[in-house]
C-alpha cells in the first residue's frame, strides 16, 4: 500500500482530501448498517466526481458497488475514494476489491484497513495483485473509525461499543418516591434519544423497567428527528428494529410485555435454567448466561451480544440498578445524559445504585466530550479519559 509521498509531483492528488471527506460524509447519511460497517466511496475521473456510493443497509449493495452501477463506463481508469478497505469475501453480497478489478478503476485509495480479519489486508493485496495502486490516507484514519466505532471494537476486543443513555433533573434524580417519571425530559430530548436508537445494534435494558414502566424500547419513525430526505436515504435502515435485550436472572419478564409484542427480536438474558411460564413469540429468544452477584454476568451478555448475535453497537436503557451495574463494571464507553431543569429532591430516586466508595479516588471519572442544549433540557455526552 502507497502513501501520497509516491505521488509528490502529481498535483491533482491536492483534491484528494476532498474526495476523501466526501466519502467519509457518504458514509454517514445512514444511522447504522449494522452488523456491517457505514462506509462511503468516491469514484473520480478525468479531475471529476463521476459517481458516489454508500452502503444503505446490511444484505444491499455495499458503497464501491454502488458507486461503480452509477458510474457504469466511466469507473474504467477512474480513482475510487472509500472510506474503508474493500471487502475481499463474499458474504451477502459478493467482494467488493474483485468488484473493483472488474470495473477497471487504475487506483483505489482508502482511509484504513478493515479490522474484520477475513478481509483486514486482503482486500488491499487482491487489488494490488491486479495491478490496481492502493493509497492509504492516514490523516483521515481516525474520522473514518469513528463512524464505525462499535464494529471496530467487535473485530478488535470481541466486545460491542457500549452507550449507557440517562435522563435525570438537575439534582441527579430520575423518578419521584412514587415512582412517577414520565416525563423529566422534554419531547425534543426524547426525539434525540429516538436517533441513537436507531443508530443502534441493540437496546438493552433491565427487568425491573420492564416490569415498571413496559416500554417497547423501539425505534419510532414518527418521533425520529430527521429531515423528509433523511427518512428516504435511511428507509432501509429503519426497516429494521435494533435487537431489544433484557437481563433478567430469574425469568420474570411479564408474557404480556410490550416490548415482546412489538416488532422485532428480542433476546432475555437469564441465569435461570428453567422455562418461561407462558409461550413466548418466535421473535424471543432465552440465552442462557453466567450469574455474578447482583444478576447475570455483565461481560459475557455483551460477549454474546457480540460473537453469537453480531452487536457492534449497544445502549442501555436501563434503571439505577442496571445503569450502576454497568458503570462499576468500567464496562461504558460513552455516557449521554439528559438533565432536564428540574428539581425533584432528596425523596426521589437517584440516577446510579453505587455504593461502598470511601475515598474520591475510587470516583469514576469521566471526561466531558460534548454539551448542548437540546429544547429546554441540558445534554452531555461523556466518555472514559483517554
Ligand atoms: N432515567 C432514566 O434514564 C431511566 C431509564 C430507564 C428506566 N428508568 C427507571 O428505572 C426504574 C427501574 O430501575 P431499577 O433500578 O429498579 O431496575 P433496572 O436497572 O431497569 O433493572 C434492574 C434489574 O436488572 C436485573 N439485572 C440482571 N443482571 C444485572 C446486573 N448484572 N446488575 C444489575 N441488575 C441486573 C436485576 O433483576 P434480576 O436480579 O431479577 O435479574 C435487577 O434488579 C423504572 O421505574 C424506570 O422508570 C429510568
């Protein structure tokens, strides 16, 4: 794989970063394309952008397809610009580097390689050895992994990328004694928290908020904050509903939830080797997993979710007791945390069940990453320190 030094005197590698950041901008237009990675690609030609691609959604046309139907002739000697490396296995869809060959592009330049280790470097290695000049940008490596955080982290760690979602007033409470809490937040956060749904692998969740509150925990269109022509590009995308997950030791999710009606898979964590009392959909699923002290085995549910069930992305939406779990266990990635301009009091319930710490230096820290106002609520997004 070449660097741009071995193309110093050509001066039209100068647009490159520019066919680069589009690439990288295609490959956002859809929230998520799990289990597959979102990724944009750029064909080039004669100093023009001919055509531009983006992998809509997991089983359709990955994004050099795309780009290269759209570009049909003139993709011949063209310069493909892709956000990743090219898939070289054929998998729902064929391999995208052979794709590449067939189509007679003369250089493809990516921003990283593909941690999946059926392809990590293959993809290079097949285009290079049919005579196609691979580039690697290295200046846009870290903007590309970004967009994909939670497959790079199940190909490298066999682990999702964990979001942990919480709404609290401003004293840090989430529910009155009474247990009333709908609603702390405003419709517009509410809305916001819809979108990172939808960008999800799978919503996980514990027992006692089914049994509480019975959400659906689903992703509703209606509510989404997005554009008319966001819906459209992310139509397929939302075909799909995120996995819902619930961690439930002793079997006690209600038959008649709506989170087991609503559209969808569901999977029940439990530690409990018995049956569920009533029959369940075909779209639930009981998986078996490991006991610790206060319920099942946090990292191998996320294990699991991982290896067996392709999860790159999870968020919890869970209680204080859940939440707390999950943060004593350094197990979040990234915190986002609603805090609406309300004051509840020392009577209702706090946002976190931890407990035992005696000392600030046993604090969990957190470095802030974002802070905004969203309608009449507060939002921060945080993140373990570097
Ligand atoms: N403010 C927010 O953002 C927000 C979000 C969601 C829910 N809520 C509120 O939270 C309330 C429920 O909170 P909660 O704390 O009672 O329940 P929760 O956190 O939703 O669920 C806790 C239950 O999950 C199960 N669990 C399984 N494995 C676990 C583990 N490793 N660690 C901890 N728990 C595990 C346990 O039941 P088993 O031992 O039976 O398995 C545990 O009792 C609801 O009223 C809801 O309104 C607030």
């Amino acid at each position: 794989m070449k660097t741009l030094e071995n193309l110093q005197k050509d001066k039209s590698i100068l647009e490159w970063p520019v066919y680069m950041r589009r690439a990288i901008d295609l490959a956002g237009i859809v929230l998520s394309a799990t289990p597959n990675p979102r990724v944009g690609c750029v064909i080039v030609n004669g100093g023009e952008i001919v055509s531009e691609g983006w992998h809509a959604a997991a089983g359709l046309a990955h994004a050099e397809v795309m780009a290269i139907e759209k570009a049909g002739e003139l993709a011949q000697d063209g310069i493909a610009f892709v956000s990743l490396e090219p898939c070289s296995f054929t998998g729902r869809t064929g391999p995208c580097s052979q794709a590449l060959i067939e189509a007679g592009l003369s250089k493809v330049v990516i921003a990283g390689l593909d941690p999946d280790a059926r392809v990590s470097g293959s993809g290079v290695k097949q285009l290079e050895d049919a005579g196609i000049e691979v580039f690697h940008l290295p200046e846009f490596e870290a903007q590309a992994q970004d967009l994909n955080r939670g497959y790079f982290k199940r190909h490298t760690l066999g682990l999702p990328f964990v979001r942990l979602k919480l709404a609290m007033s401003l004293d840090g409470r989430t529910a009155l004694a009474s247990g009333e809490s709908k609603w702390i937040t405003s419709s517009i956060a509410r809305s916001d928290v819809q979108r990172i749904r939808a960008s999800s692998s799978v919503i996980l969740t514990g027992v006692n908020t089914v049994i509480d509150d019975d959400p659906t925990l689903n992703v509703r269109t209606e509510d989404l904050s997005l554009d008319e022509e966001e819906l459209n590009l992310n139509q397929d995308c939302l075909a799909q509903q995120p996995m819902r997950v619930i961690l439930d030791s002793q079997l006690q999710t209600p038959g008649t939830a709506r989170i087991l009606a609503a559209t969808g898979q569901v999977k029940i964590f439990t530690a409990s080797s018995g049956n569920h009392p009533n029959n369940l959909g075909d779209n639930v699923e009981i998986v078996q997993i490991a006991q610790e002290e206060k319920g099942v085995d946090l990292e191998s549910v996320l294990e699991s979710l991982a290896s067996k069930f392709a999860c790159n992305d999870v968020l919890v939406e869970a209680g204080p007791t859940l939440s707390g779990s999950f943060i004593e266990k350094n197990l979040v990635d990234e915190l986002i945390v609603y805090v609406a301009p309300k004051i509840l009091g020392s009577d209702a319930k706090p946002l976190l069940e931890i407990s035992g710490l005696s000392s600030l230096a046993q604090a969990t820290q957190l470095e802030i990453k974002e802070v905004a106002e969203i309608g009449k609520d507060i939002k921060a997004v945080l993140s373990k320190p570097n």
